[in-house]
C-alpha cells in the first residue's frame, strides 16, 4: 500500500501507464463538480467511482480486498480514518465474489490512518482496508475511489 498526496504523485510514475492516467485524471477532472456514480476513465482497465456517505464507527465493520482491481482512494473533502493490514493469514468472513470483486476479513486491521483532503491510498489485492471510518466526529465525505485493473 501508499499513501501520499495528490501533490506527490509524479513520484509515482513507475508503477505504470495506468497510474499516471488515474493521477492525471485526479488532477484534471474538476472533482468538486463530478456527478456521484462511475466515471470511465480507460474504458474497464480504469474507472472511477465518485461517492459522498458520512463517516462511521469502526465497530461493526470488517476489512475488504479485491482481486480484480487495485484500489486508489482520494479524499476531496472531508476526512475519514481507514483500517489496514497487509493479508497475512486472516480469517476470511465473506468468501470471494467474483461479480463483485469483492471479500471481507473478521480480523482487525493492524493500522489506521487518517485521509484528509489531497490524500491518497493505494490498496493493492494484497491489502486489506477498511474505509470509511470516523476520526473524531462523524463529518461528510466526498471520496473518488479509482479501480485499476490488475490484468491486461
């Protein structure tokens, strides 16, 4: 995983084409403005989902991963605290959706870090996350999560 800002991602660039057009989009795309739902950004290579929702408890909650698809999640406004671990063995809750690309882990994550706006995470399949979570007060959140294809 990483986690930087917006303002640190050319450093980056290494990871590939995909992730420099995720940033580039970031970066160009008026994000204030963008309508909620999927935005297409390389067809279903990369995509973005745009998404508001107020902060919760960790409590009740459980960790996810993908397969399919890397997860970078940046904060626009508001700020929200975010589980992590690396996948190590954890108990699996929710088997493996394909459709969905989706599964939970009852285990509890290792780590929390708090996202504020121009912040970023990565979370690659190999990185469980629970996001969404409350720092503080519970406050709105509007979050762009891009998905970038793992495969060709």
């Amino acid at each position: 995983m990483i986690i930087d800002t917006l303002a640190n991602a050319d450093k980056y660039a290494g990871l590939g084409e995909r992730f420099q057009a995720a940033f580039k989009w970031l970066r160009e795309s008026g994000l204030a403005g963008l309508e909620k739902g999927k935005h297409s950004i390389e067809g279903d290579r990369i995509f973005a989902i745009v998404n508001e929702y107020d902060t919760i408890p960790a409590e009740g909650e459980q960790m996810e991963s993908h397969r399919k698809h890397i997860d970078v999640q940046y904060i626009v406004s508001g700020e929200e605290l975010v589980g992590h671990d690396m996948l190590r063995g954890q108990q699996v809750s929710r088997p493996y959706d394909d459709n969905d690309d989706f599964m939970l882990w009852a285990d509890r994550p290792s780590f929390y870090t708090r996202l504020t706006p121009g912040d970023f995470a990565i979370f690659w399949p190999t990185d469980l996350h629970m996001p969404n979570l409350i720092s503080g007060k519970s406050v709105k959140v509007r979050k762009i999560v891009i998905k970038i294809a793992t495969g060709k």
